[in-house]
C-alpha cells in the first residue's frame, strides 16, 4: 500500500507547547506539556509524530519543589550529551516556578539515565527556557514574571557557563507593551524560541494570554555579528508574525518550535492552537506547516491552515 503525500493538522491531539528538535541520527525528538510528567516521542516521520516510540523520561516525587505544573519541556543536544529543560513549582503560585535542567549522557535519549543537575537560580520567577548558541557562547533565555502593574511576562536573556550554569546579569529583551500582546486579561511575552538564517537571528515569542483566541507570535531581530546581550542589537516587529486565521477556523497560535524536513530542504513551524474561541486550553493540539522567507531575508510564516486542508508531506518522508 502506497503511502499518502498528503496529511492534514493536527498531527498531535491535545499537546501544547510543541518542542520539535531534529538530531543527525535522523530522528525527530518531540516533548510536549504534560504536567506531571515528561514524555519524549520518537519519530522518523515529522508528520507522523503521534505514532513515534513514546517514553516517560522523568516523573518527579511527589510534594517537592519542582513536583508540580511540568510543562513547556524542551530537549536539545549540547557538548555530546542530552539536556531538558522544562517549566515546574511547587503546586503554589507563580513565585515558585523556576525552569529545571535533566542531562543524558547516553547517545540515545530514550535510553540511560536522566540526572538532576537543578533548577537556574534566574532572577525573577519564570517559565519557558530555552537556550541558544553563537559564536561558541551559549545563551538563555525565559520568560521572566514581572514586578510590574502593567503586564505578567516578560523575555530576558542570559550567558551561560554551560548547559545547567547562568552566569552574569539578564537583558530584558522584550515586554508586552502593544495591545495584541495584552489580549486575553493579561499583558504576556513567553515562549521564546530561536532561529538562525541569513545572517540573522529571529527570537520568536508568543503573546496574549494562551486561553486567548489572539494569542500569536511576535519576533525580535538582530545581525549573527551583534551582542544578543544588549537589548538595542534587537528591532521588534510591530505586528504579529502569524496569528489566528478565523476563515480556516484555528485559533491561538502560538508557543512554537522550528525545524526542517527529512532532507533539510524545508523550513517547518510547529505550533499549538485552538479549533474555536473559547475551547477549553485542553484542546491545544500541535500542528505543523511549511513556511518560507521574505526578500528581506526575515521568515514568512504565512496564515495557519484549517483541519481539512490537505497539506504535502516534508519533503524526503
């Protein structure tokens, strides 16, 4: 039996905060929120996610600090060795939230064991780290919780010594400060993500409230050669980079990750959104779609498409 060339969103029912990362040994390693605990899918087949090899990676004891609302996990390849880094408190406030950091030494994340290397003392309560590297220096960046009136999160970065270690102060990158960012009841910039083209790197971060149906993407920019430590290397787009399409009925897209085909030829946005206004955040489900590049050399992430859109495969599935 021939298989499909064609597939249709969601490729993942009830995932949020979708984490695509792409390894040389052909596989794609996926996490997603699961809250009280970490699972990571296997697959070979970017679209075929929901049928990977699924594992329990972490599950932590009961009633300690970091015990509770698991979410936003992300897992990377750094120095040879496997790290997560995933969202958690105590069961209490926002106060208590830190991002926590698991390392794997085995060359199959699926197998060893994951270590306990901490939760980084960042300098504000927050969520959704992610790290990036330039020029042999490793960065992280969060969404900080602000001590301020007028809005909930904010994105800073950090420099790290390496994978568990921050060192040095943070950079406030961007606040939500424009009115597509405080949709929903509350002012937020979250889930920061990175990518790298053309000379540039683009900070992608969601914004508005995730039970909003207006929470989409915003995006900073700066040249390979800048300081990402200085926030005036940043220019921050004043609109939206992809948001709701009410025509195609999807809603709330946002916390993203990137990455490429099978054979490196395309780029590919994963995401989570809602199918109406006003769904429950349980029916967050992960969708993925081909996106291209402006004349400008800056990512055109285009308009979400509906659940009955027949959409090609990743070229080289």
């Amino acid at each position: 039996m021939a298989q499909a060339e064609t597939f249709c969103n969601p490729v993942v029912e009830s995932a949020a905060d979708p984490w695509v990362y792409q390894h040389t040994d052909g596989y794609y390693y996926f996490m997603c929120t699961r809250g009280n605990r970490l699972e990571l899918t296997r697959s070979d087949r970017l679209s075929g996610i929901a049928e990977g090899r699924k594992q329990t990676i972490w599950t932590p004891e009961p009633g300690g600090l970091y015990s509770s609302h698991l979410w936003a996990p992300e897992i990377h390849f750094l120095n040879n060795s496997w790290y997560v880094y995933y969202t958690a408190n105590d069961g209490g406030g926002d106060e208590s939230r830190r991002i926590c950091v698991l390392e794997n030494a085995s060359a199959d994340p699926l197998e060893g064991q994951w270590v306990w290397k901490g939760a980084l003392p960042t300098p504000v309560a927050g969520l959704d780290g992610t790290v990036f590297q330039l020029k042999d220096q490793l960065y992280f960046l969060y969404a900080g919780y602000g001590h301020f009136p007028d809005y909930g999160s904010a994105i800073y970065i950090m420099g790290m010594t390496n994978p568990w270690t921050l060192t040095g102060e943070q950079t406030l990158l961007t606040a939500p400060t424009l009115d597509w960012e405080k949709q929903g009841g509350m002012a937020i910039n979250e889930g920061p993500v990175m990518l790298k083209r053309n000379g540039k790197v683009f900070l992608v971060y969601s914004a508005s409230t995730t039970w909003s149906e207006d929470y989409s993407l915003g995006m900073l920019a700066m040249d390979e050669s800048a300081d990402p430590m200085a926030a005036q290397s940043w220019t921050k787009t004043m609109q939206p980079v992809f948001k709701k399409s009410v025509d195609n009925g999807v809603y709330a897209t946002g916390h993203n990750s990137f990455t490429k085909s099978p054979d490196s030829s395309e780029d590919w946005i994963v995401f989570h959104a809602l199918p109406a206004p006003g769904v429950d955040t349980k029916h967050r489900a992960t969708r993925i779609q081909r996106f291209g590049w402006n004349p400008d050399g800056t990512p055109d992430f285009g308009v979400p498409y509906g659940d009955e859109m027949a959409l090609k495969l990743p070229s080289g599935e």
